[in-house]
C-alpha cells in the first residue's frame, strides 16, 4: 500500500517548529558568546566570595574585632587616594575574572572502565602470581590492583598502552615458558591486533609491558647518509638504537633510526639471509640492498622465482648479470666461485710481496641469491649440480675476498637450504606475518614484541649475529616497470638506477677489452661471454 503524504497543516507546523528550534539555539549560542565576560567575573566574584567566607569562618573570636578594624582601616584608605575606588574595582573584576575562568580539567586517576579493566587483568594474574603457602600474598582473589600496577596509560579507546607490573620474587621469571605465559594472557587481555613490548627486570621483580607504534612505510629509497661497507636493511624503534640518519619521508626531512648492516674484512656478519612469507618484501629488500651495493661495488643476480623482479637492474652499470635460468645461475656462481679464489690467491700473493692487494681484489662483489631452492628442484630433475654448492667458496672465504653474498628464501622452502648456507648467513632477517617459532626458527631467538597477523610488506625482524632482535621496516622499493607502482616510489627507483652501460663494453665503465674482475687481463673484444661476465680459472 502506497504511503498517504501528510497533512499539509501538520508539515507546515513541523517545519515552523524546526526553524524555531533553530532560531532559539542560535539566540542561545549568540547569547553566550556577548555575555560570557559577564559569566566569567559572576563565577569569579561567587568563588572569591566563597573564600572571603571561609578566611572569615576559620578566623577565631578572638581576632574578629581587629581584622574588621584592619579592613575598615584599608577601605578608608583606598577611598581616599586618588583614583582609589577605581583602580579597587578595576582589581576585583581583574581578580574574579581570573579565578572564574575556565580552567581544564586534569585527570588524576583512571576512571571507572579503565578501574574495570585494571581489575579485571589483576584478577587474571592471580593464578599466576599467587602460591597457596605464600602468608601475605599480593595476588588474591577479591584483592586490590592499586599495590601491584605502578604505572599505567591509556589510549582515547580505554585501551592499555602501558603498564608496569609487581610481581612476587618466587615467580619463575628465568623460566621462558612462565614468561610467555604472561606475555600471551596480557596481550589477551589488552588488545590483540597491537604489537607490545616485554621488558622484565629480573632483579627488581617488575614487568614493563608497553604498546609500540606503527613503523613508518612512507621512507621510500634514496640515498643514505652511510659508510662504505655499511648497508641500511631498514628502520626500527627509536630506543632500540643509537644512530639517525637523515631521511626523506612524505615529503620532509626527518632522522630515522636504521637498522645498518656492516660487510667487509672486519665484518663478523659477512653475508645475510633473508626469510619471509610470499609478498613479505623479501624482494623489495634484496632490491634496496642492490641500488646500495652499486655505489661502490659490482652486482651478481640469481632470481630462482622467475618473474623478472630485478628486469630493471639489467644492463646497468655494475650489474655483471641478472639470471633467472638455470645453466645461466650455474655458469654465474661458477664464475663466481673462481673470482673469490682468484682475489684470495692474488691478495695473498701482493702480501707476501710486501705490496698492498691489487685494487680489483678490493673492489665488492655482491652476489644476491633470490630463491636458490628453485633451482635445486630443477638441478635435482636435470641431474645437474645444485647452485648451492657453488656458493660454499664465496660463503667460507668470501669475507676476505670482499665477496658478499645475501639469500632469500620463503618459509615453505627453508629446509631446502645447505648447511653451508645456514651456517655463515649470520645476519638474518625475517619478513611478513610469522609466529614466535618460524621467527624463532631463522633468528635463533623469539623477538620481545609480540608479532600481529596483518603487516605491511617489508615489515618483520632483524638480528645482526649475536645482537638483539629488532624489529624492521623496509624502504619501499618496488619494481618501477610494475603497472601497479606508485608514480613517486617508481621515480625515487629509477633515480637511483645506475645508467645502461655502453654495449660492448664488459664490467662497465672500462675500455673494451678490459675486465676488472680478470684483474687487468686483456680479453680480445670479440670474444664471447654467454652468461655476460666469462668463467674465470683461478690461476689467473
């Protein structure tokens, strides 16, 4: 059945009602705004009032008479000094709009949700922190949170963001299962979805529990203020390190602490692995850390997966080759194996020589492994050698040989890696959403934060050798020939891309028929190089 419309009287008189509303709330607000002065000094006058009372009823008997006789004595003598009267009710007004005005109100306690949820997370930790034969427990039921929660903040949702936990001296805090425990009931009973940090002081039996805040995705590639030999993986919290670099992010510029990664002779972590779930960012880092190689060294790229990720990283230069097939990985490592014995005989040489290595010896390799357990399926099928053996020589000696190498790999795939790749990647990093034992599993140690399910690419943890975990933040450095890449991350990449380098001219940048990597070998021009950069013997 179709709606009747209204009365036309009954519509009229709502409108008319409405506009009258409105008229009236306006004459209100216009109201407050000419008369809020007046407000001011009447509030003022009523509380100065109130304290004149106060002042006169806490007065004793006693003194009544002579503070009356001083007062009169006072209002004699404004009245008789010129302009007195005046200036006395020019100062009133002063001091009554002074203390009538509205001052903001400070908290100085939790209000009764966030007293609910104290308690409500202080009844949780009872079974816990609590022992039957303990004769003055702080944790028992129907007990009070205020002698255990020191210090506590919350968000604008009444939602924890820090606290600092009391807990008896006989909890099992050395023991890793009692602590993740706590961990997990507190991050339960705060608010999963957010990612916090753990901090235990062991000797004063106190718990630091604290929200941390979203990493910045907005630092795109660039160039950074570093060493040679030093390579930013990414960015971390604050306090977690003592360095800033200057950055560029959204537009301005701004420190930001970095995760830096330090390769060479002296290094004690020579070569990365990098280990993350599909569309983690593990090509995004491997990317970053080739445009960062390429200011001071050569690139070798081995892409298993096959989808051209590195496509515009060919023919630049100091790029020796990007290969995504098998016999074009196998001829690369292989020659790459023979140039870290030709540096190590050739460096050892000008040693006993007296003379300093030859510069071509101490110019960095970089050889970037994306995936090499692809290529150990299809070796495997083709009864060809694995690629990763060929990567025992630059991993065992590749350190003195200035050879770095860095492989990444997903999950799915880690038990395919050799023991000699496991054993000398040292700096290891993990990207995309994982659990406490996959993060585990590749770090050695679980992270004091607790990882959340959904996270940006680029986003995981970091740990150089023995050092702590950290959690990172990659620079977004997409594949520029992606339709699906922003205009300014693909600007910010294709300004930090080398230029092509000229053709014929082998290793970039050098007359043709020379070869920095043959250590000043001449090689006729016309000589073929299937794989780019030619096997080189290490005799030579």
């Amino acid at each position: 059945m179709a709606r009747r419309p209204l009365p036309r009287i009954l519509s009229s008189a709502t409108a008319q009602a409405v506009r009258t509303r409105e008229i009236a709330r306006t004459a209100a607000d216009s109201a407050a705004d000419v008369l809020h002065p007046l407000i001011t000094v009447s509030r003022g006058l009523r509380e100065l009032a109130g304290i004149a009372r106060r002042k006169w009823a806490e007065t004793p008997k006693d003194k009544r008479g002579p503070t009356l006789l001083l007062a009169a004595g006072g209002v004699m003598a404004v009245a008789l000094i010129r302009f007195g009267p005046v200036l006395a009710l020019i100062s009133l007004m002063a001091a009554a709009a002074w203390k009538g005005r509205v001052r903001p109100v400070v908290k100085t306690g939790p209000d009764e949700s966030e007293i609910a949820r104290l308690q409500a997370l202080y009844e949780a930790l009872v079974p816990y922190f609590s022992a039957p034969e303990d004769p003055d427990p702080r944790y028992a039921h129907g007990g009070e949170w205020a002698g255990v929660f020191d210090d506590y903040a919350f968000d604008g949702n009444g939602r924890l963001t820090e606290l600092r936990i009391a807990y008896p001296a006989y909890f099992t805090d050395g023991e890793e299962e009692s602590r993740e425990r706590i961990e997990q009931l507190l991050h339960a009973k705060s608010g999963r979805g957010r990612e916090y940090r753990f901090r235990w002081d062991e000797e004063g039996n106190q718990l630091l529990m604290n929200v941390l805040p979203a990493l910045s995705t907005a630092i795109a590639a660039q160039r950074f203020v570093t060493a040679p030999g030093e390579t930013v993986l990414g960015f971390t919290d604050a306090d977690s390190v003592q360095r800033t670099v200057p950055v560029t992010d959204g537009g301005e510029t701004r420190d930001a602490p970095p995760v830096i990664w330090r390769t060479g002779p002296r290094s004690t972590e020579p070569h990365l692995l990098a280990v993350g779930q599909p569309g983690g960012g593990a090509t995004t880092l491997l990317r970053s850390i080739a445009l960062q190689a390429l200011q001071h060294g050569d690139v070798l790229i081995v892409e298993g997966g096959g989808t051209g990720e590195y496509a515009c990283l060919t023919g630049r230069t100091g790029v020796l080759s990007v290969e995504c097939g098998l016999a074009g990985a196998l001829s690369s490592l292989e020659w790459a194996a023979h140039e870290t014995e030709r540096r190590l005989i050739a460096a050892n040489r000008a040693r006993q020589a007296g003379r300093p290595a030859p510069a071509d010896t101490r110019r960095p390799l970089w050889i970037l492994v994306d995936r090499p357990s692809v290529f150990g399926h299809l070796a495997a099928a083709d009864g060809r050698t694995d690629p990763q053996q060929l990567l025992q020589v630059p991993l065992r000696h590749g350190r003195e040989a200035a050879v770095t190498v860095v492989v990444t790999e997903q999950f799915d795939c880690v038990d395919a890696l050799t023991e000699t790749v496991r054993s000398h990647t040292r700096a290891r990093v993990v990207l995309g959403p994982a659990g406490f034992e996959q993060i585990e599993s590749v770090l050695g140690t679980a992270p004091h934060t607790t990882p959340t399910p959904g996270v940006p690419p680029g986003r995981g943890y970091a740990r150089l050798g023995a050092g702590p975990v950290l959690r990172l933040q990659v620079p977004a450095t997409p594949d520029p020939y992606d339709d699906a890449t922003g205009e300014a991350h693909r600007q910010a990449v294709l300004e930090l891309l080398p230029d092509h380098q000229p053709t014929g001219v082998p290793g970039g940048g050098q007359p043709s028929g020379h070869d920095p990597l043959r250590g000043g070998d001449q090689v006729p021009a016309q000589d073929p190089a299937p794989a780019q950069v030619a096997p080189v013997p290490a005799e030579s």
